[in-house]
C-alpha cells in the first residue's frame, strides 16, 4: 500500500523540478516558474492504470527507487520526445540545466536525513521521529532519481541525434548550451547566435525575439558539469555507461566542442580586451578531473605537429569555426579529425606583443603550407587593437587620400626618451600592468590546473614541446625569421614567464634545496631515450663530437641498466649478450654504434621523460624556452631599434631635400616614412612596457641564470664514473685530488646550514672557493659539464647584458633599486655570484672552448664596471665594442659593419 503522504509531497516535488502540471490543481505550492506544461495525455493514462491517488498523487512516486525512476523516466519522454509543447521559451538543453537547478533547490528544502548514530534508540516509545526521516530519505531518493535521469537524457540529447526533438539553431548549438549556461552564472554578454526559435516543438513556425534569447537562458549549477563529466549514476536504468567512463565520448562530445569554443572566444581578446572570462571558465571546465584527463589524452590537439618543422606555428592553431557549431557525434568528429589546432596555444597567445606574421602579405605566403595560409588569415583579430587604444595618432590611416598619398602623421610620441616619449609610456603602463598581471596570474592557474597528478606528465610535455616548438626558424638572425612558421612572440614570451613562475620555489640556491638532488644532468643525454627535449646540433661548452656521443652512450646504458635492475615504470630486463652485460667492457666506437639500435629498442619503452623529477624538468625546459623564445625577442628589439634609428635618419635626409626642392613624390614618401617611424616607436613604447618593465619576470629570470650558473659551477667541479669514458686523446681530462685541488669542492650539504640565514653565505663561500679552484692550471671539466649546451652560458650572457644596458640592473631605478617583488640585496648577491662565476670560466679556456663565448662573458662583467674605471667609454646605443670585439677580431669572427658573429655551428658540438 503506497505511502499517500510520501506519494503527495513527491507529486509536489515532480511537478516543480520538471516544470508541469499533473493534477487538475497542481500540487506543486511553489509554482514561481510561469512556463508550467500540462501532461494531460500521460495523467490519463495514469488514471487509466489506476496510478492516481485520490487527489492526483503519483503513487508510483511513494513504491520504491524503481517505480519512481520508471515513472520520472515516463514523465520526461512525454514531456520532451511524445508530446513536446510548442513555442516554450527554452532549448531542451536549457530546459535540462533549470530542471538540474531546480533539483537542487528542492534538495535545499527538505530536511537533511540524520545520520544512524544520531537516530533515537530502539527503546523510544515515539515512532514519529523515525517515519519522518524515513519519508526525508525517500523524498532524497525522488530527488536523486530527477537528477541522475536529467544527466542521462543530456548524454541523449549530445550523442543521439534526433531523439529529442528541437529546432534546428538549438541542435547546432550541442553541448555549447552548457557553455551558454556556464557564462550566464559568470555574468558574461550573450554570445548566442540570433535562433530563429528556440523551443523544443517541432512546429518550425514558431518564432521569438532574438534579443530575449539570452535572457532565457538558465545559470548553470555548479556541479553540473561534475555531475555529468565525472559522478556515478544510479541505476534506475539500463543506460550507456556516464561519459566520465568512456573519455573518447566525453571528449568528441562535450570537451572539444567547449574548449573550441574558448579558443575562439579568447583568441578574439587582446589585453586590453575581456580576456580573463574565457579563462575562468575554462578553470571550471578544467575542476572535472574527467574533463582535464579526456582533454589532455587527446592524440591530436593536445601536443603541437612536431613531425613537419614548417609546423612550429600549429602550436596557437585555432579551430574551424564553422565545425565548433555542429555538436552532434557525427558533426564533432569534425572538430576531432581537424589536426591544426591546439588547445592551450590560443590561451598562450593573449599578450600586448604583436604577431608579426598578421604583418606578412599574402604574396610572400604563396609557397607556405595551405594551412598556414589559412590559419593567419581566418585567426580573428584581437581586439581591442593595443596600439590604437594607447597610441592613436601612431596608426596609418586604412585609406589614403584621392592621389594615393597619405597625410602627414602628427608626431605623438616624440623622440625616444623624450619628455612626450615617457608620458606615452607612463600611459601604456598604466594601462597595461594590471591586464597583465592578471593575464599571468590566469596562465599560471590554468598551467596548475594541468599539472595535477593524474595530467602532469602530459602537461609537461606540451610545455617541452610549445619550448621548442619553430625553434629551428626562431634561432635565425631576426631580419630572417619566416614569422608565419614560428609561434607569436606574445606566446613565447608569456610560456616563459609561466615556467619561470614554475620555477620559482627552487631559484634560491642555499644548499638545503631539493633542487641539488632533483637535477641531473644526463637529462641532456636522453634525447631519443625518453627525453622531452632535442639538444642535436647544438654546441657544447668544450666537449667535441666524439665526446659527446661517448658521454651520452654511457649515460644511456647506466640509464637503462638501472631501469632494468629495479624494474621501475618499465619493465625491462636485462639477459644474456644485452647492455647490461656490455656496462663493464670497456667503451669503443664500434661498441656505441652496435648498441645504438637496442639501447633504442629498450628506450622506447620508457614513458616521456623517463624517471626525472619534475624539477629537473622544469629546469631544463625553462632554459630551452629562454633559448628559443626569449633571446629572439630580445633581438627583435634591438633589431626594431636599429631600425628605427635608420628611418630617423631618412627622414631628417629627405627632410632637407625637401625644403630645398620640393616634390609631391618625395613628400609622399616622407610621409610614409614618418608612419613607419611611429609604428616603430609606438613598438617600442609597448614593448618598454609588457617586456621590459615587467619587473617581477625580470627578477625570476636574474635568479634563474644565477641558479643555473651556481649549477653549472657545481657541474664543473663534480666527478662523475662517466669521466673515465672518454675516448683516448680527448682534450678533456678526468680531475682527481691528487692534481687537481677543484675535485675537493662540493656543494655543501643541508646539515651544514643550522638555519635560513646562514644558507646564503654557504652557498656563496662554496662558489668563491670553487671558483678559485678553477683557476689552477691542473683544474679540468667534468664531462657532463664539458657535454652541455653552450647556450646555458651564451644566452644568459645575451640577457644581462641587455638588462645593464636597458636599466634594468641600475641602482637608481632597476632591481638594484628593489623593483618588483625581489629585493634589492638579493638582486647585488646575484650580480656578485654570477662575476665570480664568469671571471672564473673566463680565467681557464679548458672550460669553454669558444672565444667568442668567453669574449661575451668578458663583455657581461664589463658592462658592469663603473664608468670611471673603463679603459674605454661607450653608450647603450652602441654596439659591442670591447674586449668581445678584440678576441673575436683576432678568432677571425669579426662579421660585417664591425659587428661580431657567433662562430659556426656543427652537429653534436664538433
């Protein structure tokens, strides 16, 4: 016998979570929702059943979790698939996610079930109590049941086209109703496309006012998204396992579709524009571990094209706009079989740094790839435009006058380091900082949000693969760079300052930090071995050829051997004529070559990365970032400054000309030349501020190359076994204590600093001493510090000496000045470790092979001398005119106009 009680309260509760009317009065006493259906058909049919209570109740409601689920699973397919009302103001994917809503709400009113040890004892004569909790819990379990059917109808609505009937705008939409909903909580605009009628009929002459579209759509619960990504259904029926279960379901249906979606929403927003919503949202898409783990499995748009080298710029592919609309099965496979696109690229690529590939005309992009033709060309244009929000009067008129001329630009921003030149900088910065700082602060959020345990590894390798993705055309000289092959320098800067925040809890180097046991340096040696990163082709500080294969074929070998022994994450053995029985022979050529093919047999099955912490990897990618990302757009600068310079002086030359004699065609060209100017300045003036004064990424930087030249002089003053593997003849020799004093330094261990404090100063008298160590003529390198890559050095010589000469390092008004978040003492301990340590590779040429390396470490310290004690005076517009000049002149290095030229490059560092 039903419950009649039980049955009318869960009448109630149907009727409001659904939006219908089953009774003739409705039961439901909270009917705030004006858009109430009557299911008149289905409570006929109950009544002809004999189902009906006296007053209408629902008894199924009041017989059990399965009459219940059997009689909701009823009530929705009458509502939505047999008799669907015309003309309601709501999608059913809306509908959906205000019924979820509505769950919830109902789920608040009732009261909370106790729990068994706060129920009354056995012996309690008052029965009341325990029917009532009993009726709460069943009313909880109608509840439950609304909603797990509500999820499984969405799955329905997602995956089985034409089951559910709707309009078509509404069935193009998809699973992009959820994002609707997700950006009306947040309080975004309506983005919604115009719907010719939005109703879940069939009648396809029902019509509404578009611009009441947005209002009608629901706010999405918070736990929506979990609960149809990720939470367990109950099982009323017998339904498709939850997507969360099947994550390529999950992915084609509801991840891309929304993920593309964000691409192109964020893509469209500059800094100055509302970029921080899509990265909000994509954080709470990102909450659902099923989400972040279907998204980042994905084959195909999570890492970059690596196999094309033209591809470096899929890394900021955006996808089709056309196929983000079509969210049906078959319809988002379109989006999952289009490979040129990437998901966090885009996010990446927000920065108030142009991409200077919008600035290639289409004649010079016919022989590139079709793709990236049509990937520049379809991208759209950030908005609002930075330098026209900041610098107006610097941007040429899109139309020129009737004789093809164009008018004289109004010199806004004046000479560089004019009084009219820092007023339009303290603008920009006023305006960009805080944008800025926010842009960041959403990076590092959304790069977190990836690097939780089930998804760091695959996080990890997107940012190995975006380090050096194009790297091959970015390491060009600027003037050419193929700017449409390589990612945008705003994308390459922000990747750098998101590892360097990453990489900030390790950049101190006292002694007690895990840094020191975290990284090792046979991650150089692992490429083709599970490694995340491709050091082929690039110079090594003074190993030759010869020494780095041998080098890097015993690190593999100890590797794998090591692997195998402990039988860790692999699963390799090692028997018989295999490489661990090789591990004791004595090294040869002919032995490196025959291993190769079965040291790569067994490499293949470590897992990316191999077993490194994630501070080394973290270590290791931030410096090929700042290889290929960085020290391009430092060079792009100084380049546009050249420039710039060049053009100033055309202009006061033609200028002259033209006063003297005037001419229509030369004032016409004057005057595209003083647009040029102002573009130029207008650069720099931005650059001056996202770049150059961005004084808390300035700051992790100093810190890094002080942690890695802290590191490096480690490296240099550590024996390793591989020491001993040299080939005979090598100009490298293996240090020992009896002849050489430097194998006694060692970096100190933990116990010897008591607190903090004193820290510091261990680290600092161990540099000093290893540093003087150097300086014996029976000092020698170790291998693996003689086998890394020479740009560790060559680029952190490149950047402070560009910081010196830019202010940065100036004690009136740089990081010396305590700008940003470092202090300034800690700023003058970094100057003060690095001069030592580059005074000490300078001294012994058995560290670095290179002059024209050593010639730029000579450069770094000079620059840093007083001007009253230079031997010679020089300005920040000047070139390199100093004892890098000298070596490199008598090296033969010396290039055109004076200029120095880095020495020429083999494969492997030979």
């Amino acid at each position: 016998m039903a419950n009649l009680v039980l049955a009318r309260k869960a009448t109630a509760i149907v009727e409001e979570v659904f939006a219908v009317r089953l009774t003739k009065n409705s039961i439901s006493k909270n009917t705030s929702n004006p858009n109430i259906v009557n299911l008149t058909s289905l409570v006929e049919e109950l009544a002809a059943e004999d189902a009906l209570g006296p007053n209408g109740e629902i008894l199924a409601l009041a017989l059990g979790d399965e009459a219940a689920g059997q009689f909701i699973d009823r009530l929705i397919v009458d509502r939505l698939i047999q008799s669907p009302p015309p003309n309601y103001p709501q999608t059913p994917a809306h509908y959906f996610v205000a019924c979820y809503s509505r769950s919830n709400s109902e789920s608040a009113r009732l009261p909370a079930v106790p729990s068994p040890a706060a129920s009354s004892p056995a012996s309690s004569p008052a029965p009341s109590p325990s029917q009532a909790s009993a009726d709460a819990a069943a009313l909880h379990r109608v509840l439950l049941a609304c909603r797990d059917l509500i999820l499984n109808y969405f799955e329905l609505l997602f995956s089985a086209e034409g089951l559910i009937p709707q309009l078509p705008a509404a069935e193009r939409r998809g699973s992009l109703a959820l994002l609707d909903s997700l950006d009306r909580r947040m309080g975004g605009v309506s983005s919604l496309s115009s719907f010719s009628g939005s109703g879940s009929g069939s009648s396809s002459s029902s019509s509404f006012d578009p611009d009441g579209v947005w209002e009608r759509v629901p706010a999405l619960p918070r736990e929506l998204l979990e609960a149809l990504l990720g939470s367990p259904r109950i099982a009323t029926l017998n339904r498709n396992p939850p997507l969360a279960e099947d994550p390529d379901r999950l992915r084609e249906l509801v991840i891309l579709p929304l993920v593309g979606e964000l691409c192109q929403r964020v893509a469209s927003c500059s800094t100055l524009g509302e970029f921080s919503r899509p990265f909000e949202m994509m954080e709470r898409i990102l909450a659902v571990p099923a989400a972040a783990q279907a998204l980042s499995s994905d084959p195909k748009h999570w890492l970059p094209n690596r196999q094309d080298p033209k591809m470096g710029r899929s890394v900021v592919f955006l996808p089709r706009a056309s196929a983000l609309r079509k969210g049906r099965e078959v319809e988002a496979k379109s989006i999952a079989e289009d490979e040129n696109w990437n998901v966090l690229g885009p996010f990446f690529s927000v920065s108030p740094l142009p991409d200077l590939a919008r600035h290639v005309q289409l004649p010079s992009l016919v022989r590139e790839p079709r793709v990236l033709v049509d990937q520049i060309q379809a991208a759209p244009t950030p908005a609002p435009d930075i330098v026209s929000e900041l610098f107006p009067g610097s941007v040429p008129p899109r139309h020129p006058n009737p004789d093809g001329s164009y008018p004289a630009p109004v010199d806004e921003l004046g000479p560089v380091g004019g009084s009219r030149w820092r007023l339009g900088v303290v603008r920009a910065h006023s305006a960009l900082m805080a944008p800025s700082k926010l842009l960041t602060s959403s990076l590092v959020k959304l790069t977190k949000g990836f690097l939780k345990p089930p998804t760091r590894s695959r996080m990890v390798e997107w940012l190995a693969a975006a380090a050096q993705c194009g790297g091959a055309e970015r390491l060009k000289m600027a003037q050419y760079i193929n700017w449409a092959r390589v990612p945008p320098n705003g994308f390459c800067f922000n990747l750098c300052t998101v590892l360097l925040e990453l990489c900030r809890p390790f950049l101190d180097p006292r002694p007690d930090s895990p840094f020191w046991i975290r990284v090792d340096p046979d991650f150089v040696a692992m490429h083709g071995f599970g490694s995340l990163l491709s050091y082929d082709g690039d110079t090594r500080l003074s190993a030759t050829t010869a020494n780095v294969v041998a080098w890097e074929a015993a690190v593999r070998r100890r590797l794998l051997s090591t692997a195998a022994s402990s039988q860790e994450n692999t699963g390799l053995r090692v028997s018989g004529s295999s490489i661990g029985d090789k591990r004791d022979r004595p090294d040869t050529n002919s032995d490196v070559s025959s291993d190769e093919d079965e040291l790569k047999e067994r490499a293949s099955r470590l897992p990316p990365g191999g077993n490194t912490h994630f501070i080394c990897q973290c270590f290791f990618i931030t410096a090929k970032a700042l290889h290929v990302g960085l020290k391009p757009i430092l060079e792009r600068a100084s380049e546009d400054a050249r420039n710039l310079e060049q053009v100033e002086q055309q202009i006061q030359l033609i200028s002259a000309e033209q006063n003297n004699r005037p001419n229509p065609q030369r004032q016409a060209h004057l005057n595209g030349l003083k647009w040029h100017a102002e573009t130029l300045k207008a650069g720099q003036a931005v650059w001056s501020v996202a770049g150059a004064s961005n004084v808390d990424m300035l700051g992790d930087l100093l810190s890094f190359y002080r942690l890695m030249a802290t590191w490096l002089l480690h490296l240099a003053t550590k024996t390793t076994s591989e020491d001993s593997i040299l080939p005979t003849g090598s100009s490298i020799s293996s240090p020992s204590s009896s002849s050489s004093p430097i194998s006694s330094f060692s970096l100190p261990s933990s116990s010897s600093s008591v607190s903090s404090s004193s820290a510091a100063p261990a680290a600092t008298d161990f540099i000093t001493a290893a540093a003087t160590a150097m300086l014996s003529p029976n000092a020698a390198p170790s291998a693996a510090f003689s086998c890394m890559p020479e740009y560790f050095l060559e680029d952190m010589c490149h950047t402070l000496i560009w910081m010196t000469r830019s202010g940065m390092l100036s004690a009136q008004s740089g990081l010396l000045a305590g700008r940003g978040a470092m202090p300034a003492a800690v700023a003058s301990k970094c100057l003060e470790d690095l001069a030592i340590v580059f005074t000490a590779l300078i001294a012994n040429p058995k560290f670095i092979r290179s002059a024209y390396l050593r010639a730029l470490l000579s450069d770094v310290i000079s620059a840093w001398v007083p001007a009253a004690h230079r031997r010679y005076s020089s300005t920040a517009s000047d070139d390199v005119q100093s004892d890098a000049c000298k070596m490199c002149h008598e090296d033969g290095l010396m290039g055109e106009a004076g200029l120095c030229k880095p020495p020429l490059r083999t494969e492997g560092g030979g």
